[in-house]
C-alpha cells in the first residue's frame, strides 16, 4: 500500500472498525471468571481468562492448530487448552504442549497474538495497537475515576447494535438532552435553544452552551489520555443523595462496524460514611432512571440507517462533534500511514 491508497473510504473503512492506538473497556470485571470468556471487539476475537491468582489475560481467540476457539477449552492457570486436540497456548500466546504427539515443533513458539489488559474502576481494558511493534500507552483515567478515595463509582455497560461513532456522536451533543430525554428525572429543565463554544483542553476539548450553566447538560469534555473518554456533569439536587455534581464518564467500543458496546461509569464525590449512604441511594433510587435515559439513547441510534451520517445537515449545535470527527479522522489516517511504513 502506498499514500496513493489512502482514499477517503479507506480511511473511513478503519475508522469504521475502530480507531486503534488506544486502550479500550472491553467487558466488565465481573464477567471475566474462571472460564475462559470469547468476546469480538475491534472486529478481532479475543479470550479473557483469570489464572489463579484471579489476574486477567488476553490472547487472541484462536488455536495454533486448526483454528478452534480457545475460549471453548479449558482454564489451566497461566495457559488455555484447546477443547479440539488438547493444545496448551499460555497468557504470551506461546504453545506450551501439544499433548496429541511428542516433540512438536509447535512448542515454545510465538503463535497467538497477546493483548496488554489492565483492569480498573470494575472493568477490563485491553489495548489494542496499530502496529505489532507498538508499544502501549500509559492508561490514565479522568480524576473521578483515578481518585477512587475521593469519589465513588458504578460502571454500567451494555451492548448497542450500532456503530460505535454513533454512540460517541450522542454523548458530544449536549443539546439532545432536553429534548431527547425532557422526561428524564434530570434533565427536564433548561434553555432548548442555545449558542454553543468550542474550549480546548490539555487532552482534548470542552464543548458547551455559552449561556447555560448549572442547569443540566450544559457541556461535554472530549479526552484522550491513552484511552478515548467523554465526560459530563449533572447538577444533582439534594433529595438526590449526598455528594456534589453527579459525573459520568463515557466510552463507546467497537465490536464490529454495527455493534459497540459501551460503558457508563456513573460518578459522585463523597467520602466517609456518606460514601455509603450514596451507594445505597443509588442502587434504590437512581439506577434504574438511568438506565431509562440510556434507553432513550439506545432506541434513537439503533434505529437509525447504517449511512444515517452520509445524508446529514449538520447545523452549529453540532459543531462539538464535528471537530471530534476530525481528530479521529485524523488519527486513522496517521495510523494507516504508520501501518504501510512497517508493512
């Protein structure tokens, strides 16, 4: 391939299966146990398994042999084995015994992808490179999720059947909430016509209402710190629980090009004994109004045409996620070029 080749639809076609360079949440911590676990994320099949020491891995999917899945065999520690033949690929995709026949040449040999995981704030990250000879870079997590004694959090996930960019594009429009979800318990009150302004960031940008704040859905902050996050905040009265603004940091990763599944942690600072009183308020309470509101979501962008994008009008309230549509842009068409340098 050469730079010749770099057509917009190439481009688009990468952006499509998912920007790369990045660490990504890819399931919760709760779901990796002690069976191996076959998920699809970036259109690439992955197995997570906890050894026995309750550490995670990654590896790809796939047996060295004859392709069956890994994650369908066995948990043996610090290695998988294939339920097919018995083939023991370990957590550095290495086969380590090949049961079937003596001295295989398959032992001790490199033949399985490794993914880097890491896991935080109750979900597993997996770092997915453009180049196999990338090497990961740091995971640093907004303050409301790195600062777990100041604040308090819950993760929430759920599988979407759309393109991640979609859900990504919903959370970068602040304006949609006072329509989209004017029922909502939070976001009812508010101006529904507003100028909006562009404010760069250290890691990103702040996309807002000029003449609006405190109210509701005022802003949303664009961040990549080794991951790609979008964060916001919610005033919250005080029958709702002790604690100041209710945060929520987003993040949306691709499985394939028409499914995501994406990640809401639902944050709060609170310290002491209040700590425990917000948890409790909010499992009663709160839980089960935001998952009406991500339904809402849900429902607008599942139903929406695969190539809604291409016959759009977009006007200044979308400007936010205009600029966000350049920068990933903009990082595909880096990451494709790197790929043909070391091809």
């Amino acid at each position: 391939m050469n730079d010749l080749s770099l057509t917009d639809s190439a481009i688009q076609d990468y952006l499509d299966a998912g920007l790369r360079s990045l660490w990504y949440p890819v399931v919760a911590s709760w779901e990796v146990g002690s069976e191996p676990l076959g998920i699809t994320r970036l259109g690439e099949n992955l197995v997570l398994w906890r050894d026995h020491q309750g550490e995670i891995h990654a590896i790809e999917d796939r047996c060295p042999h004859r392709g069956a899945r890994l994650s369908m065999g066995w948990n043996l520690g610090d290695r998988l084995a294939c339920w097919y033949h018995g083939v023991e690929v370990d957590n550095a995709g290495v086969v380590r015994d090949v049961p079937a026949i003596a001295n295989s040449p398959l032992v001790d040999k490199p033949c399985v992808r490794r993914y880097p995981v890491q896991e935080a704030n109750g979900a597993v990250f997996v770092y997915f490179a453009a180049t196999a000879d990338e090497t990961p870079a740091p995971l640093t997590l907004p303050e409301q999720l790195a600062d777990e004694t100041a604040y308090a959090n819950f993760v929430c996930t759920a599988s979407w059947q759309c393109n991640y960019q979609y859900a990504v594009d919903n959370v970068m429009d602040p304006m949609h909430g006072t329509y989209l979800h004017a029922n909502s318990h939070s976001m009812a009150e508010g101006d529904r016509q507003a100028e909006m302004a562009l404010e760069p960031t250290d890691s990103g940008f702040i996309f807002k209402k000029t003449g609006q704040t405190g109210v509701n859905f005022d802003w949303v902050e664009y961040g990549n710190t080794g991951a790609m996050w979008l964060r916001l905040s919610i005033p919250y009265k005080q029958r709702f629980g002790p604690g100041g603004p209710f945060w929520i940091i987003g993040m949306a990763t691709p499985e394939d090009s028409e499914h995501c599944r994406v990640f809401f942690w639902r944050v709060r600072r609170v310290e002491g004994w209040q700590r425990q009183v917000w948890r409790f308020f909010y499992r009663t309470k709160l839980e089960g109004l935001h998952w009406d509101v991500l339904e809402q979501d849900r429902l607008i962008l599942e139903d929406m045409a695969p190539c809604a994008r291409d016959h759009e009008n977009l006007y200044q309230h979308d400007v936010g996620l205009s600029r966000l549509r350049r920068v990933m842009r903009k990082a595909a068409k880096q990451q494709l070029s790197r790929r043909q340098e070391v091809a």
